[in-house]
C-alpha cells in the first residue's frame, strides 16, 4: 500500500513487475503515470467505498493516465488480471492483506 506522498510518487518505479495475485493500492490517487516502468500494467480507479469507477487494461510504459476526480483510490495490477478476474465498473473490491 502507497499511503505517503512519497511512496505514491514512486509507485512501482524501479520495481520488478508484479506476479499474479500482487498489487500496489496508491491512497488518494486521482491519476497515475507509467513514465520510466519497465512493464505494463492493469488499473483500477476506486472510490472511497472501493467501487470500480474505471478500468485501463495493458497500460504501457511512459503513458499518462486520467484524471479521475471522484478516484480516492488507484489499483495497480499485473497485465491479465482485470480480464481474468472480469473486474467491471461497479463492482466492489475487497483487499487481503
């Protein structure tokens, strides 16, 4: 989980690419960017009571994502899970630590 200004700003800049079932939550993100990843990626924009408010599926690197104003929360997630988990706006999330 990204809770601080700077664990958001690097996100998962650096980072090897996630494995299936892995994901980074970044908290009171409106907008993310895959500038400088290596890899691709799965997104999930959330609001506050963990509904899909938006999907981006095989978001590459160096891409700037949308800005989504009632967005509190963003899901990162490897290539193939939003068509795997068939994740749709509306539905909730649940998160296991």
């Amino acid at each position: 989980m990204a809770d601080t200004f700077l664990l958001r700003l690097r996100g998962l800049l650096g980072s090897q690419p996630l494995n299936q079932g892995e994901g980074l939550i970044l908290v009171g993100e409106k907008s993310i960017h895959t500038f400088f990843m290596g890899f691709s990626i799965d997104v999930v924009y959330l609001n506050k009571k963990y509904e899909v408010i938006l999907t981006q599926e095989d978001m590459v690197p160096y891409r700037l994502g949308p800005l989504v104003f009632n967005s509190a929360f963003v899901l990162e997630m490897p290539v193939g899970t939003i068509a795997q988990t068939n994740t749709k706006v509306g539905d909730q999330l649940k998160f296991e630590s």
